[in-house]
C-alpha cells in the first residue's frame, strides 16, 4: 500500500476523532514536502478548518499529535502556517523498498481482457526517399508512446500508414526510367531507398534546368519573371510525363505499376534496416495505394447521406462552417483523391481489422488543422472513435546548421545520423577510457547501445510539443541531462552489484527493519516509489518527456548518494546490504524508464 494513501485514511480516521466529520479521500490533499523544510508529506489542512472552528497552526497541531499517536508510518511532524509537514518512519520506507523489490515490473500495469485497445500511427513515410531527422522524432515519439499507453494497461497496436503513391513517387520513377541506366541496389551498392531518394533529387534538378531554360525564352519575349515562371513550370515536358505517368499508374498501366512495384520494393527493405536499427516496430502497416479507393467509396456514401455536397465541376466538398471551420475538400472534380479522403479510407480499413476504443495519430503540428477536420469528418461518418481522436502533435527537429529540404538533397538522413551517433560514442568512450578491458565485439556493442541512446533521449527528453534543435554533439556528453549519463550510472552500479555477489553479499527477499535510514536513503526510495506515478502521468499526458527527466532526476540523486555515502565499504553489514538493494532496486526503475522510451542499457562501461 502507498505510503500516501494509509497517510490519507489516518488523517480521514483523525478528522472523525477529532471534530466528528466524515470526509471524502478527495478532500485529504497530500503532497511531497517541498525541499526546505523538514519531513517528507504535507498535508494542506486548509480544508478542515470549518469543522476544527480553530486557526490552521492549532489544526495542524492536533492532526499531527492524533498522526503520531495512531499511524506507525508517522515518525514526527511540524506545522508551517496552515501546512503539517510528516516524516515517515525508517522502518515505512524499508516496508516501501520490500514491496518495490518484490515486483519485477513496478510502476507497469498489464493489460487484460477488458482494458480499451488503443492504435497508434506513427512514422509514416513516403516511399521515394529514405527516412530523415523528421521521421526520427516522430518514430521515437510514436514509439516510446506506445510503450507507455502499454504500460498503463491497454491493449495497443502499432501501426504506419505507408504514402506509397502519388505524384512524387512518379517522379522518382520516371527520373530513374531516363537516366538510371537499369541501376539496382545490388549494382550501386546503395540501400533501397537511399537510391530511390537520389532519383526523386536527380529529377528535380533535371526539372529545375528545364523550367530555368524555358523561362530564358518566355522571358526573351518580354514576360516579366513571375509569369515566365508560371508558364514554364505549366510547360515543362519533364513534369507532364510525370503527370502522364501518374494516369497511368491510377488506370492501372501494367508496365507503371511493375515499375512501381519494384522501386517500392527496394524502399521497404531499407526502411525495415532503418526501423530495426532504430529499434521501432509495427504491428500492422497499412498504404495508401490500398485505402485511397475505400475513401472515396466513403465519402460518396457521405454524399448520399447529406453530410457532403457537391460543386458544378463535380468535387465533393464539406460544409464545416457550423463547426466554426471553413470548407473542405474531399474529392477533386476529376475524382482524384486528397490526403483527407486517403485518412478516411485507412480508417475505415482500421475499423474493420481492429475493435478500436482510442485512435492516436503522431503528426507533426503543421496538421493540426487536418486532424480538427478528420475528427469532425469520421465522426459525421459514424466512427464511434472520431470525436476522440488524438492527434498527438509534435515540433519540427533541426540541426544547429538549421532547416533541411528534401528535393535538394540537403536532408539529414536517419541512417547516416545513426552511423555517426555511434562512431562519435565510439570516440567519446574511447578517450574517456570506458571501452578499456572489452573485446572489439562488447566495445562496439557498447557503443551502438551508447551512440543511439544519446540520440533518443535527447529527442525524448524535450516537451513534444516544442520545436527543438538537436545537437548531436551536446547529446553524447557523459555528464549532465543525458542518455550516455544514465546509462553510465546503470552500468556503474551493475557494477556495484557484481562486486558485492562476489563477496558473497546475498539481496534477501525482505530486507529487515530497524535501520536507521538517513534522509538521503528516504528521499532516493521516495524517488523509486515515484516511478508508479510518473508512468500513469506520462500515460494520461501523452509525454515520454515525464519519463526522461524523472529518470534523470533519479540517477543525479542515485549518484549524489552514491559519492557520499560508502556502499561496499561499510561496515555494518545489514546497512551495506539494504545500501545494495536499494541500488538494485534504482537500476531495475532506470532500466525501466528507459525501456519505456526504447532505450537500452548496458550492464559494463
């Protein structure tokens, strides 16, 4: 039982003792002490004064006399102004620290039968270039949010939603069809989607060239420079063919489609070496050439219904000025579809492949206006979810150098930055002298483990919700807020225990009271305990960022604790050993926290 909820039926027990007045748990408002004052608990007795009829010291007074003679876990208290400040008893906190110990997955809530079964959509590439910083921050939010969602007891799958078709894919396609000379990933040695990507740069270069030669001619003939760049960028041959091709491909041209089918191809295999690497699953990926059609089925069904209307050119529209929007478009006059109708379609896909109780899209927050809509529009279609979806939106991630642009190449590519995370902790560990003693295989392992924990903590740790600049440089110190630090304290304290199995030091199952524990000991296991608590706010938050800085938090106060007081050393012997089980039992919450947010940890650095 939580320390906090016996506090909270003696002090309801106290209120009946004392003024005859029941009162609801509600009303009993528990909270830490904060750090400069003494105790550990506070209870704000503000609310009890009608039924006192006495000022808020000598309530306080009276509470805390009745607290220390009723509760056992009441060692001592103090009254400031109307606030009574508790302090828990040694032997309630090793009583804490046994019930910790006994539950290999603290703070974690499974799943049952019963619990509400969430989706989650995350990742969601384009298939004509590889996965960028982008797609980083969203993979890892999508990510460690599912692992969270999971941790608080609901059924969760994860799911991707593939852009495998449209205009941009044709590009790709036709640049490699007239200057790709029958390249392979085989024959250039490239992954899948690096060189995909290199055609979709290839074929905006080419298309730039023409528009930039055209617009020299129009302009030759007296148009000023914007309207020779209209009219070019309308005349190029280069993006008809594209266009042409795209024709093709939706009336299902067969040489397109196998042209299509093989270049996606080659983008799926890099993409899986990409998630594999950045340790990110799926369990069930839809795309868009496969739902973009039952949109469109859904939205004519809308149509019928009255809940859509359609314009002269024959487009299909939605009237959401009632809902304080504007208009919004479902289906061009030509019949084509837009992302709307696509976003549509996937879920009514999802709807039949899953019972759903609660829909999370991860999108970056230019769209927050899509997913208003979205909402609104499934809900109109009757899907029981739509009202409360969740558009988990997030800020854009730049480099110190600032911005990236795709069409020109001048993207950071997810797996390069991956590669170089783990060389540059290669490096770092290297003149540190943390990799001393390993063999090649566990020094390179550990830097993999090191390199791509730097990068997903550094992102994590940051409120989603903000743009943020990643440093890759800052994100690899071993000192300070992150990854490579916690995991260095992991490490340092496996080590810790290996040495003390060594000397034949034996955890026992109930570590026994009666030891006086100094207030530091009480802090770092009120800190432990806390993990629950962070997991359920993290959960109802959305925010893995909860979870990253508690286990920062954590490890600074571990380490503190760690530099002043011996653990090994000490020479009364049932003292050293709840000193080793309490650092086993900080190491078990960090590896948790940080498997939350798919963090590994290395038990040697």
């Amino acid at each position: 039982m939580k320390i906090e909820d016996k506090i909270v039926a003696s002090v309801i027990s106290g209120l009946k003792a004392l003024y005859g007045q029941e009162v609801p748990e509600k009303m009993v408002q528990i909270q830490k002490t904060k750090k400069e004052f003494e105790g550990h608990l506070t209870l704000v007795v503000f609310p009890f004064l009608k039924m006192s009829r006495k000022g808020p010291e000598q309530t306080a007074q009276e509470i805390g006399e009745y607290l220390k003679a009723n509760e056992p876990a009441v060692a001592a208290f103090n009254v400031i102004k109307g606030f009574l400040n508790l302090t828990i008893a040694s032997a309630t906190w090793i009583q804490l620290l046994n019930e910790i110990q006994a539950d290999e997955q603290y703070g974690l809530v499974k799943a049952t039968e019963t619990s509400p079964l969430v989706m989650i959509e995350y990742s969601s590439p384009n298939t004509n270039k590889p996965l960028h910083l982008g797609h980083v921050r969203n993979n890892l939010l999508g990510n460690a949010l599912a692992n969270i969602v999971a941790a608080n007891g609901n059924k969760v799958v994860k799911t991707n939603i593939v852009n495998d078709r449209g205009i941009h894919i044709c590009k790709s396609m036709l640049a490699w069809k007239k200057y790709g000379n029958g390249e392979t990933p085989e024959t250039s040695g490239k992954k899948g989607d690096h060189l995909v990507g290199d055609y979709y740069v290839s074929f905006d270069k080419h298309y730039k060239a023409e528009v930039k030669e055209l617009m020299a001619g129009y302009t030759a003939q007296g148009m000023n420079d914007e309207e020779a760049k209209a009219k070019a960028e309308a005349a190029s041959p280069l993006m008809q063919e594209a266009r042409e091709m795209l024709v093709k491909w939706e009336a299902g041209d067969p040489e397109v489609r196998g042209l299509w089918e093989m270049m996606n191809n080659w983008v799926y295999a890099g993409f899986d070496e990409t998630y594999k690497k950045m340790g990110v699953s799926f369990d069930k990926i839809y795309y868009e050439s496969n739902t973009y059609l039952e949109g469109k089925e859904k939205v004519m069904e809308g149509l019928e219904k009255g809940f859509f209307f359609k314009k002269e050119d024959g487009s299909v529209w939605a009237d959401l000025t009632a809902e304080g929007l504007d208009h919004k478009l479902l289906l061009r006059g030509d019949g084509t579809s837009v992302y709307m109708t696509q976003d549509i379609g996937t879920a009514k896909l999802r709807f039949a492949d899953y019972p759903i109780d609660k829909m999370i899209y991860v999108v970056g927050n230019e769209q927050n206006y899509h997913f208003q809509v979205l909402s609104i529009l499934l809900d109109k279609l009757g899907f029981e979810w739509g009202k409360s979806l969740v558009h988990f939106s997030y800020g854009m991630v730049e480099l110190p150098e600032g911005k990236m642009k795709s069409r020109e190449g001048t993207v950071v590519d997810a797996d390069d930055l991956m590669e170089e995370m783990i060389t540059t902790a290669k490096e770092t560990s290297q003149e540190l002298g943390k990799l001393d003693g390993l063999t090649q295989e566990e020094a390179d392992d550990i830097a993999r483990i090191v390199g791509l924990g730097a990068l997903k903590y550094f992102i994590l740790k940051v409120d989603a919700r903000k743009n943020m600049t990643f440093n890759p440089k800052e994100s690899i110190d071993f000192n300070g807020n992150t990854g490579p630090f916690i995991q260095y304290t992991y490490a340092r304290i496996q080590s810790v225990l290996r040495k003390a199995a060594e000397s034949g030091i034996v955890i026992p199952e109930q570590i026994p009271a009666g030891i006086e524990l100094s207030e530091k000991e009480e802090g770092l296991i009120q800190m432990v305990a806390d993990f629950a608590a962070v997991v359920k706010q993290a959960g109802e938050d959305y925010s893995p960022s909860i979870i990253a800085n508690y286990t920062y938090d954590l490890v600074k106060e571990y380490n503190q604790f760690y530099h002043d007081f011996s653990i090994l050393r000490e020479e009364n012997e049932a003292v050293k050993v709840f000193r080793v089980a309490l650092s086993a039992n900080v190491a078990k919450v960090v590896r948790l926290g940080m498997g939350l947010l798919g963090i590994e940890v290395p038990s040697r650095m």
